[in-house]
C-alpha cells in the first residue's frame, strides 16, 4: 500500500470497490472475475469487466474494455489526468495500453503471479524507455479481490454433477 492521503485512500477504496462489483458481474457470466474502472477528477469515464469468451474477442479484458469506454466518453484516445483502478494486477497486453492512453495511474487489488506486468512478473508501467510514466498502487483490496478469483477457479475445477 502507498503513503496515499486519507482522501485519496477513500477514493481508492470507493473505485475499487466499484471495480469488485465489475468483477462479479463477469464471474456471474462465466468470465475470470477482473473489473476495472476508469477515472477522472472524481468522475467515471469507462468501465468494463472481462469478456474475451462472450465477445470471442482475447483482448476483450476489463482493462480494456474500460480504457475503450472511457477513449468513447472523452471522444479522445488519451486519458490525461485519469486513474485505471482494476481489481488484479494488469498484464503486458493492459499495461501497453494503459500507457498508450496516456492514462496517469493505476490502483489495483491482486498481485497476478502468472501474468502481472506491472510488478510481478513484469514491470513495464516502470520501464524507463517508455515515454510516458504511470505511477501505480497494488493490494488495495487485494484479499477481496483474490477471494473472488479463488472462488470462481474452485468452482470451475469442482466435479459438475
């Protein structure tokens, strides 16, 4: 966790619990259970949840289903001044897009040990021969949504009877 300000810890925990929300919905439709959620000066611009079995569609993870939501809202494909808050760790394909919407930070709940590309496995939102930096939050709500995660695989790798 970072040495975020009480007014912006708030924040954080409002957004992500928004986020967690998202999260369920995908698990509700079959989806791995990510939300993500994306915000400017308090206000939401984008939102999605993970869709790439619905929308037959890889790319289709709630990251970016957020950032095209938001790009949509703002009628611009840069995201100055705005936060990504998802509830696990984003991987390459998101971190490259959250820096190519010029999006200002992430806050994020689980570590993604498979996958993570912000700090696990990856570290590319700190790369420094990217031109844009993004500065980043993980473990906010980081048990939540890990418990979601844990709960739907339980369930899919269950005897179905």
């Amino acid at each position: 966790m970072s040495d975020a300000a009480p007014a912006e810890h708030e924040a954080d925990l409002y957004w992500m619990r928004r986020a967690l929300d998202l999260a369920a919905q995908a698990a509700a439709a079959g989806e791995v259970p990510v939300g993500a959620v994306v915000v400017r000066d308090g206000v939401e611009l984008g939102q999605g949840c993970n869709g790439p079995i619905a929308a037959c569609d890889a790319t289709a993870h709630a990251e970016i289903v957020a950032i095209r939501d938001a790009c949509a809202t703002a009628d611009n494909y840069r995201l100055p001044g705005a936060t990504l808050y998802c509830t696990l760790e984003p991987c390459a394909m998101c971190a490259g897009a959250i820096g190519h919407a010029r999006i200002a930070r992430v806050v994020y709940g689980a570590d993604d040990f498979r996958a993570g590309a912000v700090h696990s496995i990856f570290a590319v939102l700190d790369e420094p021969r990217l031109n844009h930096r993004v500065t980043h939050t993980g473990g906010i709500l980081a048990e939540e949504s890990a418990a979601l995660l844990r709960t739907f695989f339980r369930a899919r790798r269950a005897p179905q009877e």
